[in-house]
C-alpha cells in the first residue's frame, strides 16, 4: 500500500469509528485477559466528572438529552472496571486525575465548574495533541490521551446503546415485522438505533 | 459381574440420539416418527422453546455492558471470545473453555455451545442445496474419496428437508446450487437490486447474484410464526421464526410421545459387543453428578457435531476396535475441513441518498460459485461463492477526526452511506494431515482426554483468496461502486463454524468410516450423519445437507431394522 493511502486509512479511522484499543478491547476481543492487578474504586466525584466530560463529548440537542442524563456517569466507570485489561484501565484512571488537576491548572476551577464554553475549549486543547499523535491506538500514549480517547469511545458506545440514545437521538423500532430494502428517506429521519 | 435386569430394561431403547443439534434434532424426529422409541442424549442443559431465551426481547439498553464481553468472560472463554459471535447478548449458547479444553497443534478455533439444541440456535441459517458437480469433484481432481452418493440420491431428501425446515429463496436455476422448496424470498434492498442487474448483465449471467437462501420463515409455517425483522436471531427466537430443534424438530419428536431427551448426559463412548459386532449402547457421564450410567439400543445415530462425534468414536475402542470404533480404514480422524472466508471486497454506493430501510434482515446476498465451471478456469481447484450485503451505515466515516459536541451528534444519528460488501466463503480441500486424534495428557472437567487439532488451509486455498479478493473488486467496480477496497482480515480453521469431515463416508470401507447410508462400514447399527461424515465440503453453507443426509439415513436405517437387518 502506498503510503498516501496508509495515512488516508488512518485518518478515515480515526474520523467516524471508534479507536483501535476500544475495537480491539469491545469488538474483536483480541486482547487477553491479563493480570486482574488493583481495582479501581471511582468516587462519586470521579462520577460526576465523567458525566460532565461525556456530556461535551455528546451534548444534550433540541430533541435529545444528552450524555449526562443518559447514564454515562454511571456506564463509563463500570466498563472501565469490567471491561478493560490493567494497562488500559489504570492509564484512564490516572489519565482522568491529570484531566481533573490540568483543568484547576489552566483554568482555575474545577472543570465541573466550567462553562461550557470553556469545557468545549479545554477538551478541544485535549484533542488537538492527541490527533498530533497520529494514531488511533492508545499504545504508548500519555494517560491524560488515553484518557480522552477511551472517554469519547465509551461515551460514543454507551450514548448510543441507552436509552435516550436509541429512542429520542436515534430512531428505534424493537419489532420492524417487515423489511422496505428501499424506503423512501423522509426529512428529519433519523439513523436507526440497534 | 453385578447385571441390574430392571435398570437394563428401563434403560433400554429401539434408538439412542447423541446430540440435539441440527441433525440429532432431525434423527429424533425421524425415527420417532417412524416409532421407534428413541433415547436423546445431550451433553448440557436443556433449553424450552422460548421460556429460556432470557434476553430475546431486550432493547439494547437492558444490556449492562452494551453488549460487550467482560475480562471475566474473556478469561472463562479464550477461545469462544476470537470472533464475533459470542457476545454478552447471547453468552449462555458458548461453552466455558476452561471446563472443556483442547489443544492445538495449529490454531483451530473450535466454537462450541452445550445445551438442548445445539448450535441450531445460533446458526448463520443459511441454507444450500450442494450440486450435481459437488458430488464429483473427489472423483474427478482425486482429492479425498469419492462421494458414494450424487445429486439425484439427495435432491428428494433436500425437498423434504426443505418443507419442513422452512426455507426462503428464490428460485434461479443455477446447476451448483439447485433450486428446492422454497417459501417466498426476502427482499434485496436497492443497492443490492441494481448491483445484481449490473453484475448479470457485464456477466452475461455466467455470474449471478441473489437473496440469500435462509431457514427463516417468510410467511407462517406449520404452526410457527414468520421473521420479525429484528436481526436477534442468535437470542433464540420467540416467534419460532428461524428452524432450531426447539423450534421445529423437538416439538414433532415429542408430539409422538416416544422421546425421552436425557440433558448434562456426556456420552464418553459407545459399548461395543465383541459378539455380535454391533454397538450395544453408550456409556454416559451425568455432567452435574459426575456419574457413570449406561444405556442400550438397537440403534444409535451419533450427531454430536464434527469433532464431538469423532472424539466419542475415537474414545470407543476395545480388543475389536483399538484405534476407535469403527476405524479399520485409519481414517477416523482425518480430513478435517472448513470453509475459508473474511476475504472480499467492499465499496460505496453513490446515488441512493434518497432510500434508505425499514426493518432488521437476517439475511444477505449470496453469489453462488461460479469458477471452474463451463469457461471459467482458475489455477486451483474448486472455488467459492459470496455472502454480503449492503446497508446504510449509522456512524459516518466523514466526521472530523476524534470530534465532539453537538456537530459529531448529528452525524452519528443520521443516516450515513450506502456500502455494499462480497466475502467469499471457499471451498477447503480434503487434506489426510488434517487430523484431529485424543490427547491424553490432558483432561477435561469430567476427566475424559482432550482432542487435539492439527489443521491448516494449503496452497489451493491460500491461492483462491486471491481470487475472491480480486473477483468481489471486480465486481463491485463494474457494477459502479466508489472507493473499492479489497480485505483480507486473517482466517483459520474453524472460524466459518462449518468444521467437517474425520468420519468420511465412500464407497470402499478400506477408505472410509461410513457407507452411502452413514452407516459405519463395520459397526451397522451405528450412523453417523453430522458433518464429520462430509467426504468434502463444497462451498456452501452445510447444516441443509445434513439435515437431508440424517433423513435419508433415518428412513434406511428403520427399513432395515423392519427387515430384521439391523
């Protein structure tokens, strides 16, 4: 492959899809199963800051709640503990304490206390130094973009498997009772949740 | 030696069933049916027709983890968790690897489910009548023995297969893949309609394209309710929508009121009779008690899947049988086989922005093999055929890298592109060095020795890869799809779920384990008719050919004892 099209690919994965840790860990099942190590016991603080962190990852929009409301306070800690290797798991625990202190650092408040503005701007910041990384595994990256990363996939997953998110963000029917391979697309339409 | 008489007669029967899969299901409905009083064992838990599919009607936030495995499933589980299909929706169908071990000499994933109905509840269900040429391609290339059958022995066991099962398709005429007994098709949805008409026309329809042929209900069948469109079929189904023993075997054996279904009963191997030369019953262990039991019969149909049935007969051995019951050929064991597949091509679809779809389909497209036929020549033998499909994607690729906010929730809930993507699924040769054989240096929870695995695909199958990478490309640009992309995202043995072959049938019992009617050359009131009995495995999806093979073996078997043959 030239390499013209390996970066392409690259970017094309990192756009839309989820990062290769999260596909390797959630998807394809790839990783082994390592030593359980410490468990990490998230506080009702660290709750909260994963909450408001996925709620600037997907935002509540005039027709559907956002993050927040949809759990993800609750869903990205507990697939953290459940669902990731050691490695993974204590690079997003540490990962989110650097978060916590980097947003007292630079912007003198505890980054709950933001507004949203400038939650928007400090997790941007946060962005912008993982894309110059140029890769969509976590291997070999900081905690605090690990953390970002793995954040932003678990709030994608778990945004989309709730409930707000299949019903009011996505369109949900539980029994179709019919298949239409060529339905005619209506205005406003939203994708399918499965 | 201490004989409980009574405990003989109640545990004595005309037919024992070992298995209650796809073709255990089938062998205790046959013979049932026909009055025998048949004994099912299987070797885990029972499952009832709908009361035990815990999460068939779940909504996608009812699962804790978003339908993901745990690190705890993942270590109980190190090789169900290789591929797709075991996940937390459907987690209780997969077998606890530690419980069960195998080894591999070469990676062999062995996907395995143990409870009443077998893998029949999790199947792909694509369902293919194999042709006329399938059935002579041993003879005529002289890789494994000859099928001791053709087509015409089959085609009227496939009609009546077909009729009960339920099998929706299209009827299109193509000699590899014979038509049969259909219930009406599915739809293709636009992008497969136009690329299915751009293909048979560049083609001159010497390749063609279809709906795939699949044991879901299109229209009510026999009592049981047709597809839902929900696309939850591995959940087991609450409508009896797709053929499971649950669904529609099960319940025709138990209406005769001659089954006995025996669940957690491991049959260890089967009591051979150095008297009269036939199998006089199977010694079972109770999975939850670790108990010794035996039961007799005149008959016994070994359905326990491929390499379940082979390791049982592999483990059967006496003064008579010292290499496994039935193995005087030396080739129980070997010529093991599996479809090769996840390698293709993919594109988009442009010009459909105004369609989109309603409803889930559990089914695809299906290209039926077309190389090496007629004109067609390639420089393997055999060939392959493709399964796909196109959709409209939900998570758009043209989001901004790593993006967040209210711009990145709009892409995510609307309809995306149309892609369209061909994987071949090709046909494996039947190779003596692939082999599986008992190793007893290690054991299983219930102490029995382990199988071992040596299987690897070979030069033929590495170069038709090639093949159905570049075909499917070829394919899909000239049928106008963007951005074409081949793949080949690493196969091994046992991935394609479609394992086959070790108890092979042929015409001469030198050569073969089993005869024409599945019956074990030299044990007669043994049959075998699960794949381990597959001389070779053309490139369609099998479990349809067992069900006709266990049919047409049932019908011979019960004539034969009526004859007092057996």
């Amino acid at each position: 492959m030239k390499r013209r099209d390996a970066l392409k690919n690259v970017a094309l994965l990192l756009g839309g899809a989820i990062s290769a840790t999260t596909m390797g860990v959630l998807f394809k099942s790839c990783t082994n199963p390592q030593e359980s190590g410490e468990q990490i016991n998230f506080s009702p603080e660290d709750r909260k800051l994963l909450a408001d962190f996925a709620d600037i990852v997907i935002p509540a929009t005039k027709d559907s709640a956002g993050a927040k409301l949809a759990g993800l306070g609750e869903f990205i800690p507990m697939m953290i503990t459940d669902c990731y290797p050691e490695k993974e798991r204590s690079a997003f625990y540490k990962g989110m304490q650097e978060f916590r202190q980097k947003a007292i650092s630079d912007y003198k408040k505890d980054f709950s206390a933001m507004t949203v503005e400038e939650k928007n701007h400090y997790v941007g910041s946060i962005r912008e130094m993982v894309i110059l990384q140029s890769t969509n595994s976590t291997d070999g990256l900081s905690p605090l973009k690990t953390f970002f990363i793995l954040g932003r996939d678990l709030t994608l997953i778990g945004y989309f498997s709730s409930e707000i998110g299949c019903t009011q963000a996505r369109a949900y029917v539980q029994v179709p009772g019919r298949y239409d391979g060529s339905a005619v697309l209506k205005p406003g339409q939203k994708s399918w949740a499965t | 030696m201490n004989i409980n008489t009574n405990l003989k007669a109640e545990n004595t029967y005309d037919a024992i069933v070992v298995g209650s899969g796809i073709s255990g299901g089938w062998a205790a409905k046959e013979l049932t049916e026909k009055g025998l009083r048949v004994l099912m064992l299987e070797r885990g838990e029972n499952i009832e027709h709908i009361k035990d599919y815990d999460t068939a009607m779940k909504n996608p936030w009812e699962f804790q983890h978003a339908g993901r495995l745990t690190e705890e499933q993942k270590s109980t589980h190190p090789v169900q968790k290789r591929d797709y299909p075991f996940q937390e929706a459907n987690a209780k169908w997969w077998v606890n690897d530690l419980e069960c071990p195998y080894t591999e000499d070469k990676r062999f994933d062995w996907y395995r489910g143990f409870h009443v109905g077998g893998k029949s509840l999790m199947w792909g269900r694509q369902s293919y009548r194999f042709g006329q040429a399938n059935f002579e391609d041993d003879a005529k290339d002289g890789y494994g023995s000859d099928w001791p059958i053709r087509y015409d022995d089959l085609a009227p066991w496939y009609d009546y297969a077909e009729q009960f099962a339920g099998i929706s398709g299209s009827k299109e005429n193509w000699p590899l893949c014979p038509d049969g007994n259909f219930l009406p098709p599915m739809d293709l949805n636009i992008v497969e309609k136009t690329v299915k008409k751009r293909i048979e026309e560049k083609y001159n329809r010497e390749r063609i394209m279809m709906i795939g042929r699949v044991a879901n209900l299109t229209v009510p069948h026999k009592g049981r309710g047709n597809c839902q469109y929900r696309d939850l079929c591995s959940r087991g189904c609450p409508f009896g929508a797709y053929f499971s023993t649950q669904s529609a075997t099960l319940p025709a054996a138990v209406a005769t009121n001659k089954l006995t279904l025996r669940p957690y009963s491991i049959v260890n191997h089967i009591i051979y009779d150095k008297d009269t030369k036939k199998a006089k019953g199977v010694m079972v262990i109770d999975a939850q008690t670790q108990q010794t039991m035996e039961f007799y019969a005149r008959i016994i149909f070994v359905n326990g899947s491929t390499l379940g049935s082979t390791f049982i007969l592999l483990n059967s051995t006496s003064e008579a049988h010292p290499n496994g019951l039935g193995n005087g050929s030396g080739q129980l064991g070997h010529n093991l086989m599996d479809h090769h597949f996840k390698c293709g091509a993919s594109g988009d679809a442009t010009g459909f922005e105004d369609k989109y779809t309603y409803g889930r389909r559990a089914n695809g497209i299906y290209i039926p093999r077309y190389q090496n036929i007629g004109h067609d020549k390639r420089d393997y033998l055999r060939g392959f055929g493709y399964q796909g499909g196109a959709s409209r994607e939900n998570w758009q690729d043209d989001v901004a890298e790593l993006s967040f906010g209210s711009g990145l929730k709009e892409k995510m809930t609307s309809p995306g592109k149309w892609t369209i993507g061909l994987g071949g699924f090709g046909e494996m040769l039947p190779y003596y060095e692939n082999k599986v054989y008992i190793n007893h240096s290690k054991k299983d929870k219930w102490g029995q020795p382990v199988l071992a695995i040596d299987c690897e695909y070979k030069e033929n199958e590495k170069k038709m890869r090639i093949d159905m990478m570049n075909d499917a490309a070829e394919m899909l640009e000239s049928s106008g799809m963007k951005n074409v992309k081949t793949f080949d995202n690493e196969c091994y043995p046992g991935m394609a779920i479609h394992e086959m072959g070790t108890a092979r049938m042929g015409k001469d019992p030198k050569t073969s384990v089993l005869n024409k009617w599945n019956q074990m050359h030299e044990v007669s009131n043994v049959f075998v008719t699960d794949g381990s009995c597959m001389p070779s495995i053309a490139c369609q999806n099998p479990s349809l050919t067992f069900m006709a093979l266990t049919a047409r073996a049932c019908d011979y078997a019960v004539s034969e004892m009526k004859n007092n043959n057996l």
